[in-house]
C-alpha cells in the first residue's frame, strides 16, 4: 500500500512511491517489515511475506500452497480436515488411518458422524439395526445370536423357547422335561404345586408328581406293609396276580424266609416258602 508515511519505522528510508505496512501504527518497508514479523511457514520453513496469504491453526502458520495433507498432499484450503499428532490430514487419509470401521459394513465410519458402540465394537447408526426387523436399535434392550443383533420383540418372536405350562417366553434358565421347557416357577408338581426344579420327582401320564403326591394316589400298595412302592432310585418290587410287594417284603407269611428268587405257594392271600405250604 501506499500512503502519507514518508520513511520506515525501522530503516528509515522514504516510503515515497513504495509499498508498505503498518504494525501498531508504524510504517515499514516491506523487506523490513518481513525480516521483523514474517512467519517461517510450518512446511518449507520460508517466511510467509506480508504480499502472501499466511494461514494460521493453533499458533501455526502456512503458506498457503504449503497447507496440505501431510499423507495425499492435497491442499487444505478451506477444507475439513484433522490433526493427528500435530500433523495435518484430509478427513479421507485421517479416516484411513485412525478411524474406527464398521462391524457391520466393514466401511470407515467418518469423523463427526454419529457410531455405536456395542462389545467393542463400532457400528454406523444407520447399521445398528435389527436383523428381523431392520429397524435402529439404538440404545433399546438387544440381544445377539450368531454375531446378529435383534432386538428383543424380534428375538422372542423367532428364537425364543415358550413355556410349555404357562406359554410365555422363557427368557432365563428354564427346565426340559419331555422334550418341553418348562419356567422353573411352572414346573411344579400336577397335585400340590410345589416346585419340582431343585428336587427328586415322579412322571405319569406326562406329568409331574412330588414323591409324597405320587405316592398318595398313583403309588401301588405293598400287599405286606401297606406302603406305596414308588420305585425311587431303582427300588426292586414283586407283582403277582395283580397284587405287589417291596422286595424287602416278599417273605413266606409263616416263617417270614424271604422269597425273592425262591418258589413259593399261596394259600388264600398268604403266600408261603414250599416248607411251610407243604406242611
């Protein structure tokens, strides 16, 4: 610029028919002005003249054709880009480098665009989503199957098991019993309704009995003591001619000789070892 400045602030030669600058109100002939205040540019360690563009970022300077990425070399003239380690990149080369990918799509997921996060790893928003119904999942209950996410209408809907008492979807735990799952809370036994999950149990007719329920009414009688034969734990029982005994109480009526593996005689309901029936 020219101006009424006759001489420069720091040389002292007229500035008459020459170009100029001002700094805080004084007047310097560009090679002084450039000596004194020019910035070296970060790039080609040059002073950036005061006839250049000097572009500044974070107490930084540039020329302007030095300000590019330090990875692709393209320029960053108002353009986005980031800094890595005091090193400038375009958001391409910055995304290449350091940028998560997506689980999902295996593409890059860019700098300033919202991701999720889920078992660590990164998703883009808009593949977060369902695999049944597609729809985002966001930060909504999920669960996962086979590296896919559902969320859990989806999932009880397609894979969950359903109770065979009460028909609601087992989402925890459960028991099998005849091939059927069954809550803890429902499987309990057909007469009392005690919970049968944590103890021993009895099957007939495709329920569930508590030992003291089945033996109550469904258990035979022993035709010696009375008592139910259960058959719990593998206990041995004698039937003949409709009537059954414990193994324990299979013994002759008059000598009590057991008569287990032994021939033996009936006389009315008294069953006798063949000494004391031939007697």
């Amino acid at each position: 610029m020219t101006s009424s400045h006759t001489d420069c602030h720091f040389c002292l030669q007229s500035l008459r028919g020459r170009k100029y600058a001002l700094r805080e109100e004084n007047a310097y002939c560009v090679p002084c002005y450039d000596s004194l205040y020019a910035n070296p540019c970060e790039e080609c360690k040059q002073p950036i003249e005061c006839n250049s563009k000097d572009l500044a970022y974070k107490g930084r300077h540039w020329h302007e054709g030095c300000f590019r990425c330090a990875k692709c070399s393209r320029s960053l003239v108002e353009k986005p880009f980031a800094a890595k380690d005091e090193v400038l990149l375009c958001t391409e080369c910055y995304s290449d480098e350091y940028s998560s990918k997506c689980f999902h799509c295996q593409k890059t997921i860019m700098p300033g665009s919202r991701k999720m996060e889920f078992k660590g790893s990164s998703w883009h928003e808009s593949c977060f989503v369902c695999q049944y119904c597609q729809q985002p999942l966001g930060t909504k209950p999920l669960i996962t199957k086979d590296n896919e996410n559902y969320c859990v209408p989806c999932f009880e809907k397609q894979f969950a098991h359903h109770c065979y008492a009460c028909k609601k979807v087992i989402t925890s735990g459960g028991v099998a019993y005849h091939d059927q799952p069954w809550h803890k809370e429902c499987f309990v036994c057909a007469v009392c309704k005690t919970q049968l999950s944590r103890q021993r149990f009895i099957s007939k007719d495709e329920y569930p009995y508590c030992v003291d329920c089945f033996s109550k009414f469904h258990a035979k009688k022993c035709a010696a003591c009375k008592k139910p034969i259960t058959a719990l734990g593998g206990a041995k029982y004698i039937s003949f001619e409709e009537r059954q005994w414990h193994g324990e109480c299979f013994s002759c009526t008059k000598c009590s000789v057991s008569l287990v593996g032994q021939e033996f005689l009936t006389r009315q309901d008294d069953i006798l070892c063949h000494k004391c029936g031939s007697a």
